[in-house]
C-alpha cells in the first residue's frame, strides 16, 4: 500500500483530496499545526493525523520518511508580503529539500491560475508573485529546472477558482447577498474559469498515479472549467442558485479599482477573513483563465464539470443550518 503524506489536508480542497486517497487505497497521513484543524478528515478509515510544525525542515523529513509521495495544498489568501514568502516560497524549497533527502518519489504542488502569463517579479499580486516564486523553487531543488532530470517526479497542478461544497467564493457572495439590498463589487470585471473541487481532487489523485506508475519527470497541468465567466456572473449566479430575492439576486454595483481599494480596506480591518483584499484586487488585474499552452483536466482523463450542473446542489440554502442568515432567509 502506497503512503503520502498530505499537507493542507484539512483544507477545503484537502477533505476532497484525503477521501479519494482513502478510497483508492493508500495509507494517507495528514501533517497539521493543530491536529482540531484536520477533524473533517480524521474519521476516514486508515487516516493518520499528525500534528507538528510543518515549517520545520528537521519535522518534515521525520514526517516524510517512509512516504511515496507528498501532496502539497497549503496557501494563504491573505497575509503580509513577509506571510506569503514563508507559505508560498520558503515551505515549498523546505518540502523539496526533505522529499530529496527521504527519497520521496512523487511531489504533486497545487499552485495557482494567473502568474504564468508574466515573469514571476512582475505578478501583480504577493500570491501570485509567491506562487510563482514557490513553483520555480520547487523545480529547482528537485534537479527540474534549466532542463535537468530530478530524482523525485513533481507534478504542479494550477487550478483557476475552485467551487464545491463549503467554498469560500461563492458561498459567500450568496451569504452577502442574503443580507445586503445591492452588491457593491470591485473587479467585477475579472474573469474566471472556475473548476469543480471534486475534478481538481481526481486531477491530484490521477496525477499521483502517473507519477508513481511511470518514473520521474515533471508537469504542470491547467485546471479550470469549461466556462469563463465575469466575477459579476458568478455573483448573479450564487444568488440566482441560492434563490436569493426569489431567484433574482441583488443589484450588483461595479466599483472603480479606487474605491475598490477603500472597501478592501475597510474590510481589512474587520475581524475575521476579509471577503476582499487588496492584494485579491491586485490578483485580479490578471485574467483567472487558461492559457491553452499547457495540458489540462482532459490529459488527466478528467471531463470538467460544469458550475450550472454543481452549484445549485449545494448553494440552496438549507434555512436550518444557516444560523442567524438563516433566520433572515426564512423571511425573505
Ligand atoms: N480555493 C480556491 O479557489 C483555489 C484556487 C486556486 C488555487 N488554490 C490552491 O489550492 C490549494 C488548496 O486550497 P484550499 O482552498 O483548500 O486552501 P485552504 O482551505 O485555505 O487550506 C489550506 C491549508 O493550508 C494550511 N495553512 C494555512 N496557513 C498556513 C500557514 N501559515 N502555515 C502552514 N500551513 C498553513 C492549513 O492547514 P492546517 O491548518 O491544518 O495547518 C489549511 O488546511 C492551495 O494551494 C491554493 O492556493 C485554491
């Protein structure tokens, strides 16, 4: 039985992840800073949960040792430039570092649409740039770049955004929607090509097969899905879904990127994850889509599904679990 070593399984695209790999038979451990975070995944059958400091090299290469593979879903959406730096950059080369040193076979990364179109320096975004940085880190260690041949195989998935059960996009556009009478939106011209969480999770699972079925090399896959959409459609979307106003959502008001910057401040200094940050505007600038130069779901075997056939199973709101938006719900 194949082991793999998960980090950022607690995550939304992580509980995704760890249940195929449960199911298609591996031995799954799940390396967290606080064991509570990963409680989605604990139940599955065969599942380790390991807490430990993942940003410490020594810890990593203890938990790697053994493994086959190591799946890398961890990220940050917001934090200082200093914050993205340690997630998105130095945590990969300490990943590739400690897959190298173990003899880890397979390294599947989950990076990020958007920062293949312009050098890593010039991304627009501290995401983007950090992502960018982190993919051309991890090639490096691993003896990919400049045309070299690693020993470890590395499989970098760029998924554009990711919708399902319990994401924090749509679901909370239709959450916002629910509350306030108009949508004040910044970006709302942005546009996305947004992918099924559960076709993201098989194209990890699918490319880990490969990987450790066929020897060491390097891809990178473009995960999106088979519609580009605007942030405006997909904020009519989730309301239209979630049934919001009667299905006709609120008003949705484009605001110029200035005072898109004064909400994201704002917002900013709310307790909590903010909706929209600065550094998600700069983001934005950048379109969410593919490029068409690199392969795809459908070189994994995977069809994309599409968000009308998704969304609406899981963006109806159930009034009973929605706490106190649930309450305004049952009187809209
Ligand atoms: N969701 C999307 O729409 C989307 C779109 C494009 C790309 N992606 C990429 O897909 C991957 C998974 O995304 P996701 O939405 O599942 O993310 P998520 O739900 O936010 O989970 C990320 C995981 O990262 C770990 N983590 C967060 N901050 C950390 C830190 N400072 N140090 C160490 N670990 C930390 C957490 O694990 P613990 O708390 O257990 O330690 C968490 O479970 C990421 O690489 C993300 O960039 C996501």
């Amino acid at each position: 039985m194949k082991q793999v070593l998960v980090l950022g399984g607690s995550g939304f695209v992580g509980g995704h992840v760890c249940e195929k790999l449960v199911r298609a038979g591996y031995r799954v451990t799940v390396i967290t800073r606080k064991a509570v975070h990963a409680r989605c995944v604990m139940h599955l059958p065969g599942l380790t949960v390991l807490e430990s400091n993942i940003h410490d090299e020594a810890a990593l290469g203890r938990a790697m040792a053994g493994m086959d593979a190591v799946i890398n879903l961890v990220a940050i959406l917001h934090g200082s430039p200093a914050a993205f730096v340690h997630v998105h950059q130095d945590l990969p080369a300490k990943i590739a570092r400690a897959c190298v040193a173990t003899g880890v076979a397979q390294l599947v990364h989950i990076s990020a649409l958007g920062m293949n179109t312009a050098p890593a320096q010039t991304a627009p975004s501290n995401y983007l740039r950090s992502k960018a940085v982190g993919e051309r880190l991890l090639a490096d260690t691993l003896g990919w770049g400049q045309g070299g041949t690693g020993a470890c195989g590395l499989t970098v998935l760029r998924p554009s955004v990711i919708f399902g059960a319990n994401d924090k996009f749509l679901n909370v556009f239709a959450r916002l929607q629910a509350v306030f009478p108009v949508m004040p939106l910044a970006g709302a011209d942005a546009r996305f090509q947004p992918v099924w969480v559960e076709d993201v999770a098989s194209a990890v699972l699918q490319s880990l097969a490969q990987g450790l079925g066929q020897g060491p090399a390097m891809q990178v896959y473009e995960l999106a899905g088979p519609q580009v959409y605007t942030l405006r459609q997909l904020v009519q979307f989730a309301a239209r879904s979630s049934g919001i106003a009667q299905g006709r959502g609120r008003p949705v008001v484009g605001l110029p990127l200035w005072m898109g910057r004064i909400q994201a401040f704002v917002l900013g200094l709310m307790p909590g994850e903010p909706v929209m940050s600065q550094d998600n505007l700069d983001s934005m600038r950048l379109d969410n889509v593919v490029t068409g130069s690199l392969p795809g779901l459908e070189a994994l075997g995977i069809a994309p599904s599409t968000l009308e056939a998704i969304g609406p199973q899981y963006l109806f709101p159930d009034p009973a679990t929605q706490g106190l938006l649930g309450l305004r719900n049952r009187h809209r």
